[in-house]
DNA sequence: GTTAGCACTCGCGACATCGGACTGCTAACA
DNA sequence: TGTTAGCAGTCCGATGTCGCGAGTGCTAAC
C-alpha cells in the first residue's frame, strides 16, 4: 500500500511542480526535472500507478496530472522538509512588528499586515480571549437607570466592555460598593481565575444567601462571555485574486463572501488553538469543507504556555509550503514575544 | 445652451432604460418606450445632437448610446422627482434597525448590513466622532511605571480609550489626583466643549506656572485625538460583483483594493458630513476621481443639530435613484432617531 | 524492467463567417 | 420645416472549423 521511493520521487517533483506553475504536469516535465535518469515514458507508468492510488488526477485525457489533496496530505507529512526562515526575512518580520504603537490591535492587525504582504496570499489573525491576562480595575458606569456599562480593564491595556439592561434600576451608590468590592477581590488575577471564582461563588449563593455582591458577579460574567469587538483579522484579500485558480467570477464570488462571514472564520481559526506549531488544513478536511480548493497554514501564539489566538495564511491548495510554514512559524512566535513584553 | 423639452424626455428616456439594463440604448429602444409618438429616425436626429452636447457617448460606432456622467448629473438636478419610501419598506428598515443591542457600534453594523440588503450595493457607515457627546468619566490606569491607558467613557456607553508612552515615571497617586480633578472638572460636558477648554487651558499654561494637571489636560488631549477603533464599516461587498459593470479581473481588484484602504473611505465620506440630507458624488467628481465608475449616495445622521457621521452605498453610476436614495435617506434619519435615544 | 515509437485524444487559439443591432444619410412626404 | 422610410455601412459577438501541441496508453523491441 505504501509508495515505493521511486513513486515517492515523481511524487514530489509534481507536486513542486505544479506549486510553481498551477498547471497539469506531464512526464516530460518530470523526466527532465528530476534527476533520476528515466525517460517520460517510465515516468508515465509510474505516473499511471499513482493515478490508480488516488495521489494524481487528469483534468481531462490529454492534459498532465494534478495532485490529488491526498497527495498534498501525503507530501506535507512525508516529504516536505522544513528549513528553517532566512536571517534578511526575520529580520524583516522582527522590524516591522517592532514599529507598531502599545495597542494590542494595533500590533495584531500589523502582524496580519506583514503576513499577508510577505505570503501574497490572505492573512487571518485571531485575537485573543485574554484568559491568562490579569485584571487591572473594574468600573461600572450608569448610563440610565436600568442601563450599565461595565468596564474591565486588563493588563497591557486591553479593555472588555458591555451594556447591560438590567431588569431592576439600580442606584449609583451599590455600583460604586459592587466595583469597591470587586476591584479589592480581584484585581491581579487572571481572567480565567476570576470566571472560575465567579462560578462556584455563584452557585454557592443561590442556595445559601442571596450576596448582595452577586449581582455584580454577573455583570462581570456577562461582560467576559461576550467580548464585543471584531475577533478575526483579514488583509491582503486583492493577494488572492491573483492566483490563476481564481478567474471565474463564481470562485471569486464564493471566496468573498467566505471571507465576509467572520463568524465562520472564526470558527475555523479556533480549530487551531490547541495546536502545537503550525498546523496545516487542507480544503478537504476538517473545518475547511466549505472551500475545496483553499488550505490554511497557521499556527498559534503563545505567551508564557497560555495559547492566546492563531494567525495564519489561507490560500490555494497549492502555496509554497516550504517557505509559508517557516514564515507563519517566525510570525507567530515574534508576535508571541512582542506580546509577552506587553504584559 | 440648455436642452429643449423634447431632448430632456428622450435623455431620460435612455437614462431610465440604461439603469435597468446597463446596456447602451438604441433609437428603436427609445421610441417603443417614450410616449412621444416618434419614430426612431427623430429619435436619432436627437440622439445625435446630444451626443455632441457631450451628454451621451457610443463606445463603438454601430452600438446605441450610453449616458455620460455629465448626463447623470443632468438627470439628478433637473429629471429626477423623488417620492417618500413606501411604508413596507419604512417598517422594514425600522424593524431591522430596532433589534440591536444597547451598543452603538452594533447599531451601526446593522445599519450598513440592512441599507447593503435591501440596495443590492455596498454600504458605508461612518462611525461619529462623537464632538457633541458628553463625558460620564475619565479613568487612568497605570500598566507600566511609563504606560498609562486613558480611559474615557462617554454618553451612551462610549469608551475613548488611549495607551500613552510618558517620558517621564508618573506615580499612581498623581494618576487618581489627576483623574478626580478631570472628573470634577468636565464631567457632563460635551467633547467639543472639552476639547475647547483643554486648547485655550494650555496654551494659558505655558506662559503661567505650569499647573500640575497639565499633563492630565495632555494625556485627555491625545485620548480624544486619536480614537483606536474603526471608523469606516463596510458591508455587501459581494454585491457589487453581481452587477454587469464588473466583469473583468482588473476591475474588480481595483474596487477590492480601493475597499480595503479605509483611510480613503473615510477621507471619502468626510465629505458628506457638511451636507443636509442625501448628497451624491458622481464618480467624476470631487472625492471619488479614484473609482470613475462609480458613484456614492450618502447622506450624514444628525441627533440634536449634531451631525455625527455619514451612512450611504456606493456602486455603479448606473444605480436606481430613484428607489435608492429615499431609502439611504430614510436609513439615515431612522438611524438618527435611534441613536438619539441612547444619549 | 526500460524505452522508443506510434496512434490517438483533447483543449485551445487562430481564423473565417454570419446575423443582428445599431448608425448616419438621403430623399420623399405632410 | 420637421418627420419618416429606406438603405448602405459598421461593428460586435456568437458560432463553427481547423490545425497545432501537449500529453497519454499501448506495443514491441532492447
């Protein structure tokens, strides 16, 4: 079942191949390119058998072979070998990373920036949830009678706000004791712990005394569940609809509207949160169903062991694995150090 | 110089026909569809004489004609009568626009989203700049010895919020000083008048002693100067590849890209903020001599006399008016009504 | 097992053709 | 004088044909 070397070989010289050039390849393409010595029609038997195994495919009689997302699936587990990033394009990354004012959006969507102009392709970036970063202060604002403004300020001057209705009207004073109470209670703790805390206090409560600080229990909660600002990042959509797979306006259609439906990149990127490094999906599997022909490469990035949220590229099946993967790699890790300064 | 009565009803005859169809217009065309009991070869004498006034064009010789922007512009001053929105679609907007939460931000989104839904197009929003809104609360929160985040909530829930780099270590005592002082200072007042004070404050300062909230007048400065969020919402981007105008690559890059640099849109949509009620640009003209093609129906959404920002669509020259702009205008004026009621 | 040779297939660009949708002009008409 | 029918001319775009080139699979010889 498995591939002998020389299928191996052919493999990956048209896999390269057609990375390079988007076109069907054919055995006089790999004869010449590999230096194994056998002529096209060798090759072509080869070629044949690999057809049969599901690794190559003929758009139509005439035309060369196209690998199949198995083949990509089998190239980017077995063959590819990862070098590891250029000193002049660290350097880069480094530098323009480097430049971007102390808000953290700021650096995140400059991140994006500098991926998308580096991989001319469509850069993604997934701000954080902020679970491991620690509260600064709490401040609850009146803004009518029975309309709250929670503010919670976090470390490295991250800020999660929501409107609250609330169902009774409240008066200024217990707002100022809630915050009293729980900037005393919390302050330097981290997101997580404090949603922990909030948790089993508030179960406590309901079954013993009704605390008259679990009301503002719940405003905290309710701000930490819905984050109200944009979560996934997009640049450099025009990279994309230069790549030769995309003419026809439906592709280019569908792939906008994907693009639009933050929602479900979301939900994408979040597949990738408890990877270790750069995870790769094919269009085929997993979260990507929805585009057949597009991959994803993306990794995330971590401070101090808290994964905080993922960046990455998306583009046809068919990048430049071998220096994308290093670049994300780089990206994702000097964003990671950039941000641990932050906090 | 002007146009006879005769010409003006064929002119908007062909206008009429070419916003439906987006195909040049022929004499046979005209003649089935205007009342006037003329047969094509009149209609071309006209069509003719028009043409050499500049107000249509054929792109090839043996093709009917197309209005030229200067023939818009006709059309849009002299021709075009507008109705009030039929009150399904009135209900329709209100409803839409009634369903978001208390957060403006939201409201805005939704806005674009149901002005980009119900016109087929593109849809702007300009977010406000808040210059009539009054402060409820100043915060400071030091991150780092020489990192303070400014915090300023307004009316309605808005937060301004900055990280300044000081030169110079502030300690948390003065923060809490400088922010009660603030407080005391301006709470209730509006942004404008602020900023005002703050101008003609300092400038006193630096030839007298230099008060030792000074800085604090600074660090709000700054805060107010440079709001971090996004100013410019766009929606429906997949709409405008639908119209016919769009087919080649080329163009629909170019309109991409020209969507994706924000900071032209907004340099775009400033523009209509010193205007009543509905303004539309031509694509020939003022702001949008990058985009020829197109045109932008906008209109600002003021609350109290207070114009806060612009919402409108932009698309091909070609758009339907008529239907369109009673509806951006509608949009605007519900938009406003709701926002006056979160202030 | 490898390879040269060959017949065959298919997509694609080049080229020609044709119909249709226009126009402008002219001459006749009310 | 304005209007209209008629007509020649123009141009686009759709359709059809053709040949080339790239590539394949098979066979037979090495």
């Amino acid at each position: 079942m498995s591939l002998t070397e020389r299928e191996i070989d052919i493999l990956s010289s048209i896999i390269e191949s057609y990375i390079q050039t988007a076109v069907p390849v054919g055995s006089r393409t790999v004869a010449r390119q590999t230096s194994l010595g056998l002529s096209p029609a060798s090759i072509r038997n080869v070629m044949a058998d690999l057809t049969d195994q599901g690794y190559l495919e003929q758009p139509h009689a005439s035309a060369g072979r196209v690998p199949t997302p198995k083949a990509f699936r089998f190239y980017l587990n077995r063959i590819l070998r990862l070098s590891p990033l250029p000193e002049n394009e660290r350097h880069f990354i480094l530098n323009q990373l480097g430049v971007t004012g102390p808000e953290i959006t700021d650096t995140l969507r400059q991140a994006g920036r500098v991926l998308s102009s580096i991989s001319r392709q469509v850069s993604m970036v997934l701000a954080p949830l902020y679970a491991g970063v620690r509260l600064k202060r709490v401040e609850f604002v009146l803004i009518k009678p029975r309309l709250v403004l929670v503010v919670l300020i976090l470390a490295g001057g991250i800020i999660q706000k929501k409107l609250i209705d609330l169902e009774e009207p409240v008066r200024t004073d217990d707002l100022v004791s809630y915050a009293n109470y729980l900037n005393e209670k919390f302050v330097d703790r981290t997101v997580a712990e404090i949603k922990a805390h909030i948790l089993s206090e508030l179960k406590g409560t309901r079954e013993l005394l009704s605390s008259r600080f679990s009301q503002a229990l719940l405003l905290v909660q309710q701000t930490f569940e819905s984050g109200d600002e944009p979560r996934v990042y997009v640049d450099g959509t025009t990279n994309i609809l230069s790549q030769p797979e995309f003419t026809t306006l439906r592709s280019i259609r569908d792939l906008i509207q994907a693009l639009e439906d933050r929602s479900k990149l979301l939900s994408i990127l979040d597949k990738v949160m408890d990877s270790k490094g750069v995870l790769i999906t094919l269009g085929d599997e997993g979260a990507l169903t929805q585009m057949p022909e597009l991959s994803l490469i993306a990794s995330p990035y971590t401070v101090m062991g808290q994964t905080l949220g993922v960046i990455g590229v998306i583009g046809p099946m068919r990048m430049d694995y071998a220096s994308l993967v290093p670049v994300v790699d780089y990206t994702a890790q000097t964003l990671a150090k950039i941000l641990s300064d932050r906090f």
